[in-house]
C-alpha cells in the first residue's frame, strides 16, 4: 500500500510533464507554417524563447494538471474494491459530466473550426461586438456540455460502470478521429487563403482534438488493463451483493436470492 503511494508520488508528476512537452510539440507542429524546416533538437529552446519560461509553465501546466485531475476522477468508478454496478453512483455521475465535457469540447472545436472556413471561404467576418461573440460561445459550450451529459447518461443506464466507461472512451475516440478528419481539410483551406494564420478557428480546433486525444489516452489505456479483472470478478461473484459463487453454484444466489443470469 505504501509503496503504491510511493509510486503514485513520483509517477504523478513525470506524467504532467510528459503531457506538459507532449502538447507543446504536437500543437507547435501543428501551428508552424513549413514543418520541414522545424530544426527538433533546436525545438525546445525555441519554443521557450517563443513563450517565455514562466508563461510556458503557465500556459502548458495548468492544461495538464486539469488533464491529470479530471482523469483521476472520471476513473473512480473503476477503483471502488468490487467492479461498480450499472446503478446511479455519485462516482459515475461525475466521470459521466467529465465525459460530457471532453464531448462539448470536440463539439465546441469542430463549431469554432467550421465558422473559421466558412468566414475564409465567403471572405466575410461575422463583424459580431467582443461581448456578445463571447456570450454566444460560453452559451454554446455550456449548452452542449449539458446536451452531452444528458446524452451519456442516457447511455450508461442499466449497464456496468466499467463497461459504459470503455464504451463512452471509445466513442470519444471515435469522435475525436471524425473530427480531425474533418478539420483537417478545412485548416489547409483555411491556410491556403490567409496570410496571418495566428487565430484561425481550425487552429485552435486542431489543438483541442489534441487535447481530447491526450486526455482520452490515459483512461483508455487504464480501462483496458483492468476490464479482464472485472470480467473475472463478474464471473465468479453475485452480481447483485458480491457474494462468492464456489465451484457449483445454484441458479439463484443463497445471500441475497438474486436470479443468476447464464447459470
Ligand atoms: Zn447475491
């Protein structure tokens, strides 16, 4: 136990900075102009230069430690001692309205990304005033973080926690894929026809597929690694109150008479 503690001390922090370096590269890469002339052993004193030290800290560090942080939490549920049921828990309540936001996000990505080619493509700018553009954005995201919840709740009803989890994380996935399919397209577009790339849209879309991608990676990888567990657990345990079955287990469960289902 102790030692587990130990080693969550030391990994805690490689593992922010990893994230912390992992998303400086990819959305610098993504945010030069010619990638063939990125010099890589010079890349990271530029990119300091660029930024400036304590900014980067700032503008990679807290990203990352919210990253870390709302990873730890939407896995809960994958932690509770016996493999969590498909029931109402406050721990799935709140990896599922974690979920939902890493969905608002894509969604709030791809609406920032397909504004930014539609303005380039018909040359005009939606000339909207600061505070009504960002009240229509902070609306937007807040509407569809909780459109999303919803949704996932929805679609974790009546099934095991580890199960819906692994299934929302690969739908995520699939989402996030989908849009970077899309946005893609758009940003070489939207590079093509304008000379100050600082604040395009797809830019920014493509950076929070990034961040979508480097969120979901963490969870992904520690679902998979523990679903066998829970299976085994499922087998060989009532569903219902956790009472070990034995070598020859009855139809019905001799705790709690629960029906076993496949016996
Ligand atoms: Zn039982």
């Amino acid at each position: 136990m102790r030692q587990r503690w130990l080693l969550l001390v030391v990994a805690v922090p490689i593992y922010t900075f990893a994230l912390m370096v992992l998303t400086t590269v990819v959305i610098g890469a993504i945010a030069v102009e010619d990638r063939t002339s990125i010099d890589w052993a010079q890349y990271p004193s530029e990119v300091l230069a660029a930024i400036g030290k304590d900014e980067w800290w700032a503008m990679f560090g807290i990203p990352a430690v919210v990253i870390v942080v709302t990873q730890a939490v939407f896995l809960i549920p994958m932690f509770s001692k016996r493999p969590p049921r498909g029931e109402r828990s406050m721990s799935l309540l709140l990896s599922l309205v974690i979920a939902a936001a890493v969905a608002a996000m894509l969604t709030f990505a791809l609406m920032l990304g397909v504004i930014e080619f539609v303005q380039t493509v018909l040359e005009a700018s939606l000339d909207l005033d600061d505070t009504l553009a960002m009240t229509v954005l902070v609306a937007a995201l807040v509407g569809s973080w909780g459109f999303w919840s919803g949704i996932l709740l929805v679609f974790s009803r009546g099934i095991w926690a580890d199960r819906a989890l692994g299934r929302i994380v690969g739908l995520l996935v699939g989402g996030t894929l989908l849009e970077v399919l899309v946005v893609l397209p758009l940003d070489i577009m939207v590079r093509r026809r304008t000379d100050c790339y600082c604040f395009a849209g797809t830019f920014f879309a493509l950076c929070l597929a990034v961040i979508a991608t480097l969120w979901l990676a963490g969870p992904g990888v520690v679902i998979a690694l523990m679903s066998k567990k829970h299976r085994l657990w499922r087998e060989t345990h009532c569903e219902r109150c956790g009472y070990a079955k034995g070598p020859s287990p009855g139809p019905k469960c001799p705790e709690c008479s629960y029906a076993w289902v496949g016996q």
